[in-house]
C-alpha cells in the first residue's frame, strides 16, 4: 500500500513536467461572520470551523495540508503569495486549486527593527504598501480574511506599543474601506493587557489573532476575562516554547522529543475548539510551522524535516482534523538517554546515548545522530536565525538506536540530535543539551 506521501510526491513530480492549466477565477468568495450561539465563519454560505497552518511555502507543503484535512494557511508577507511552489504554480493559486483558504499576511512594521510611528513618511509609506496589497488581492477566491500585522505591537512588551495600536486602527480603517467583503484581524503575541489595548485603540478590528504556546489552551477563557467579545483565532500553537520549559544550570532549554510535541499539538487543539471556556469566540487555529525553521533549535517548531518528511505533530493535527490517523504515521520515539544529558562533560571525551523508538506500523527504522552548537541567536518574535555549526566527525557510530561520540574539544555548549526515519515518508527527533568544560 502507497503512503500518503509517496502520492503527494509523485503529484509534485508530475506537476513539475508540464505547467498546469490556467485557473478560471471565478471572484471572491463570500466572507460572513456570523454570530449564532457564539462565532462562526461562513464562505459561501457554509459553515467553515478554520483548521489552519502557518507557513507550507515549500513545494508540496500544501498537499500535505490538504491530505491532513486542512482547510487554511496563514502567511507573514504578501509576497508569499506569488511564490511558485511544486509545479510553477503561484502560491495563492495552487491552494485555491486544492480547496485551501488563505489569510494573506500583510506586514506591519515593528519599531524593535527601526520603524518610527512618529513620523508622518513612515506612515503613509506604510499605508501606500498596505493598499496596494488589499487591490492586488481583494478578489481571489482563496482570500479568507486579511492578516494586518504579526506581534507588531512589540513580542515582549506587557502591554505592547499605543502608538502602533493607534495606527493599526488607521490601517484596519483602511482596509475595510478597500475592501468591505473581506474581515480584518490582526494578529499580537497574547497577554491580558495587550488585549486591553486592542479594545481601547483598535476598536474597528473585526478578529483578534493571538500567538500562544505552553498557554494557548487557554486563551478563549483569558480574553472572555480581559472583556473580548468578538471572535478570535489562536494563530500560532505548537509545543511549549524555548522560554517556557526547564533548563540546564547554563541556561539551556530542554526540547520536548517530536512525540511530546504531538500530545501537545492535539491537547491544545482540543481544549481550544471543544472544552474550554471562550470555544465559543474560537473561529479555528493555526499550527505553527508547517515546515522546518531555525528559531532556537532546527527541531523546535517544525513539523516537518527539509525533505519533506512529516513528523508526528502534523500526525496529530490529522487526527484532530479528521478524526483519523493518516495511513503511515511516524515512528515513536519513547526514550533518549546518555550520561551527557543536561550534563557538564569534558573535552574529547568518549560518550554514549541510546534511543528507544518504535513505529506503529511496523516499518523498519533507521537513525541519524549529529553534534551541533548551541544557538547563540539573541532574537525575539521569530527573528531570523543562523543554523549554528555542526560537527559529524565527532560521531564516531551512526545508523543504529546506540550512538558513540565525542564531545567537542572546544569549551561551549552544544546538543545531540537524533533523527529516526521510516524511510516512508516520515520521521521523528529528539535532542538533548550538554557542555564542555576543560
């Protein structure tokens, strides 16, 4: 029996053979938010409970959502959407063809990057780009609503920025006045007083986004107590973050294995839509990131490995979405051990780890260990990072459950990764921290 994957790949080869037909187009599609026993969303007069990613720009990202059950992908900048993604096809036009919605992102500036919200220039040059954005795009069918701005209002700020609230009222003005068919929500990095804010300065503002991750559970209650009433949408949730977990005595995290993840992707996702209080202002969620990023580890947000491999989180958010496993899921990884772990250890010295890990489907395994310094990017918000510097000459035995290694002979700190691959389209991951000391 194929997997799911191996179909997925043979569309994309066969895509990228000859280019696809021209889309007709046929118009916006209709947008309705509808209040009837709480909040729903409604496209063409049909209920539609938003089962949603952020991210799946890489070439057959979006078959994968649509073989997981999802329904609509959120992006950061409008230039996404003209991305050419699997067969040469325009992002936004390849998940319209897949039956994808698409909340646009248009990027409102920061003033942690140098923006300055006191000077007239800046604003109307930031008014001009916004427009021009909402004409470019205001009648595509797959425009489910406008993404104005991602934590602009500052990620770490207790009550983020008045000054770009106030703005960000002028810019929701302005797009409503664009395009009335279409809601408007804006998306901030969650806490109380930031919603206080959003109430007082944004009151034009038709849906909040809110990015949260070991509190995403949460969140409908917490806005219904800091007085939302409108609808919302948990837009970023995935694992505890970096700044949410236990660390070493050095101050390294310790990242959650991919088969954590996936309980924590499915808990939240159920709390949020079915359990909780505040269910009822929920339009749906965005799983955070459909792909691979750098941002404190290779591993920590990802949902995927670069070579398109799943792992168990998009395993779970299937699950969640379809009430079904996918047919092949992704091996389970149950324990990483070495007398390393969160340990201080010295140079070059000999070193064993050892892995547990089973697949549910009985798929043979293989196993890939690396050496990798630790991240010494300073970034908040998702800031762009660098991949530190692996070291593959200091794993001495690879390719089994028991790995041999040396630690660097440099003082610093560093972590071991392992990959378990059922060489079928899917993978699991697991890492720990360690130091070397002289």
């Amino acid at each position: 029996m194929r997997s799911n994957w191996l179909l997925i790949a043979a569309l994309v080869l066969a895509g990228c053979a000859q280019q696809p037909p021209k889309l007709a187009l046929p118009g916006p599609a209709t947008i309705e938010l509808v209040q009837a026993n709480g909040w729903r969303l409604r496209v063409n007069g049909v209920d539609f409970p938003i089962r949603g990613v952020g991210g799946a720009q890489a070439p057959g990202l979006l078959e994968q959502l649509k073989a997981a059950g999802g329904n609509t992908v959120r992006t950061w900048g409008i230039e996404t959407l003209e991305l050419k993604v699997a067969d040469g096809e325009r992002f936004i036009d390849r998940a319209h063809r897949l039956g994808i919605m698409v909340v646009p992102g248009i990027w409102v500036e920061h003033e942690r990057h140098g923006f300055d919200y006191s000077k007239p220039e800046f604003i109307q040059s930031q008014r001009i780009k916004v427009l021009a954005a909402i004409r470019q795009y205001k009648n595509h069918p797959a425009v489910l609503a406008w993404g104005l701005g991602n934590e602009m209002e500052d990620p770490i700020s207790p009550g983020g920025s008045i000054a770009v609230f106030k703005e960000l009222e002028e810019l929701t003005r302005l797009v409503k006045a664009e395009d009335p068919h279409h809601p408007v929500m804006s998306v901030i990095a969650f806490n109380e007083a930031k919603v206080a804010n959003v109430l007082r300065y944004v009151p034009s503002l038709d849906i909040l986004g809110v990015n949260a991750y070991g509190g995403a559970s949460g969140a409908g209650e917490a806005l219904k107590l800091a007085g939302w009433t409108k609808p919302f949408a948990v837009t970023e949730f995935g694992p505890p973050g970096p700044w949410e977990v236990a660390v070493t005595a050095w101050g390294a995290p310790h990242e959650p294995t991919s088969q954590e993840k996936a309980r924590a992707y499915f808990a939240t996702h159920r709390l949020v839509s079915e359990t909780n209080d505040g269910k009822e202002l929920s339009l749906g969620m965005f799983a955070f990131v459909w792909g691979w990023k750098q941002e404190r580890t290779a591993t920590w947000f990802g949902m995927f490995l670069p070579t398109l491999e799943k792992l168990p989180q998009v395993d779970a958010m299937t699950r969640a979405w379809t009430g079904q496993w996918p047919k092949n899921r992704s091996p389970d990884i149950r324990n990483l051990t070495s007398a390393a772990a969160g340990q201080v250890v010295k140079p070059d010295q000999r070193l064993t780890a050892s892995l547990e890990a089973t697949d549910p489907d009985g798929d043979a395994l293989t196993y890939r260990w690396s050496v990798v310094a630790e991240s010494v990017a300073g970034g908040v918000g998702g800031d762009a990072e660098s991949a530190p510097p692996s070291y593959p000459e200091l794993i001495r035995k690879n390719g089994s459950p028991e790995c041999e290694f040396r630690s660097p002979r440099n003082a610093g700190n560093y972590r071991l990764f392992v990959t378990v691959h059922d060489n079928k389209g899917s993978a699991a991951t697991a890492n720990f921290p360690f130091r070397v000391e002289p």
